[in-house]
C-alpha cells in the first residue's frame, strides 16, 4: 500500500500542469490577438475614412437626382436611377444598352486579358528561372513595362497604333502583312484587341514576377527525382511545377482579376469613349463628368463595386474549392 501510494503522487503531481498550459497558451493567444487588433486600428480606421466613406457616399447619391452642378439640390428618388417604368416603358441604368455593353466588354477584356496575361506571364517566369548568361539583365528589362505608368505606356501605344504615321502599320506593311494602314484604335473590329494586347504587355511582368518568386522556392529533390526516372519536362510541369505554384497564381489572377474590371486609363486613352470598347469605369465616367449626372453615374459606379466584390467573392470560393481538392488528392 506504501508503496503504490508512493508511486501514483507523482503521476497525479505530473498530470496537473497540463490544464495550466494550456490555460497559460490561451491567455497568450488572447493577448496576442488583442495586441494585433491594436496595431491594425489605425490603418482600420484610416481605410473607414479613405474607402467607406466615399463608397457610402456614392451609394447614397445613387438614390437621388444630383447633379454636378449643384450637389446640394439633389432630391431622393429611390430606385429610379437603377430601373423605373414610366408608361409602359423601363427606364434606367438596367434598361441602358450602353451599360450592358460595357458590361460585356468589361467581363471580355478582363477574362481574355487576365488569361493571356496568366499564360505568357508563366512561360516568362519558367524562361527567367532558367540558368543563362545574363539573366540579371534579362530580369531587370522584363519588368520595364510593368515600371512605366499606364497613361504614359498606353499613350505611346497610342502613337504607334496610329493609322498615318504609327510604326505599327508601316512594320506590317513593309513585310506585306497589310496592304493599308489599319485604324487599329478606332475600328470596332480590331479597337478591343488592340486594348488587351497593350494591357497584356504591361502586365505580364507582374505575373511573371509573382510567378518566378514561387519557381525560386520550389524543393529541388522533386526534379532531381523526375530526371533520375526520365520523365518528359512537360509531363513534370503539370503535375509538379503547376500545382505547387497554384497558390501564387491565385494571387496574380486576383489582383490582375480586380484591376481588370474597373479598368479606365488604358481604354480611355486609346479609344475614349468609344461604344465597341466602353466599360464599366468608362461608362460612369462619362454619366459623373460629360453628362453631369451624379446620381446615374454613381448608381452605375454602384453596381461596379457590386460586379467586382461578386466576382472576387465567386473567384475565391473556387480557388479554395479547388485548392482543397488538391489537398485531398
């Protein structure tokens, strides 16, 4: 009896300990997390006075008649600046063809640009990580496109797309491509593609940058592993490479996602307001500041944040979705 007395004391003294760490560790996770909500305030409420106060604002001026002469006179009108029927007829942003064009042209520039920008952004990655002589050069130049402001790329562009005297035309022409100068910013055939192709060659320095930083911290053992059992590299991307870069090209296609659906400068540039290549941002811009209509064009600015905030919510969901799958796999 001494003896087994003697023996379970300690086990019962070493067991005890136990709830107090962990009692200790959540004190700590608590502290922690209120020392992080303190540090983070004031860029909260530094980004309540930049971003949600204009954007309540625009909400609220969707709902009245103000006009940019004369804010102070505006009225409430409700959903009138969205849809409204007036004898028989709709009337409102949702009844505008012109918006719902530049919705599509939105969503087209945005889904092929960003995938372009995705493809060739990877090939320039996997080149750029490659081991040659004078790759430090070859990186610093790549992101030369990326480094210079939209306006002033997308005004350059501008000048060489010129259909008299852009050196785009006289290139084609004096390989026998084209037989005539083609008004590649102004014609509804080739004015869209135009866009995205400038879009495209600013961009894809981000993309590949992203891209190149996930290939630098890739284990070498796995490739090591595929070249011993001689698989073909293409096979060794798709299954190696692409799956352990997801994650990074999530974050590009997010961030070059956003960008492109509340595009403005590129287009505005090179095509103003043209109908065959308005969006979203153009179409506000003209209803804020031509028409000097506040309340149609914020309502449109509106109903942009809502499109833009729907698409990265649903793009999100799927990469998780997706990410998980992989996992599990």
């Amino acid at each position: 009896m001494t003896t087994s007395s003697h023996h379970s004391a300690p086990e019962g003294a070493r067991a005890n300990p136990l709830p107090a760490r962990r009692s200790r560790g959540t004190k700590v996770r608590r502290q922690r997390v209120k020392a992080a909500w303190l540090f983070l305030a004031p860029m909260l409420v530094a980004l309540t006075l930049v971003a949600g106060w204009p954007l309540f604002r625009t909400f609220f001026l969707s709902f009245t008649d103000a006009s940019l002469s004369d804010l102070g006179a505006a009225n409430f009108i409700g959903f009138e600046n969205y849809l409204v029927q007036e004898n028989g007829r709709w009337f409102g942003i949702m009844a505008d063809p012109t918006w719902w064009q530049s919705v599509w042209n939105t969503v087209y520039f945005s889904v092929v640009s960003v995938s372009l920008e995705v493809i060739f952004g990877v090939i320039v990655a996997l080149i750029l990580n490659a081991e040659f002589k004078g790759r430090t050069i070859v990186r610093a130049a790549v992101l030369i496109p990326w480094a210079i402001p939209t306006i002033v790329s997308a005004q350059m562009w501008a000048w060489m797309l010129n259909d008299q005297f852009g050196i785009i035309n006289h290139m084609l022409m004096g390989i026998g491509v084209i037989d005539n100068p083609i008004a590649w910013t102004a014609s509804a055939t080739y004015s869209m593609w135009a866009v995205i192709m400038v879009d495209v060659w600013k961009t894809i320095p981000f993309v590949a940058l992203l891209v190149l930083a996930a290939l630098q911290m890739l284990p070498k053992d796995c490739y090591e592993a595929a070249e011993v059992d001689g698989i073909h590299p293409v096979r060794v991307f798709f299954k190696v490479t692409l799956p352990l870069i997801t994650p990074a090209l999530l974050v590009a296609v997010i961030f070059r996602l956003l960008d492109a659906l509340r595009v403005f400068d590129v287009i505005y540039v090179l095509t103003s307001n043209s109908t065959s290549t308005m969006s979203m941002s153009v179409y506000a811009r003209q209803q804020l500041v031509e028409f000097q209509d506040v309340g149609y064009g914020s309502a449109a600015s509106t109903l942009l944040f809502l499109i833009i905030a729907l698409a990265t919510v649903a793009y999100l969901y799927v990469g998780r979705k997706q990410l998980q799958l992989g996992g599990d796999a």
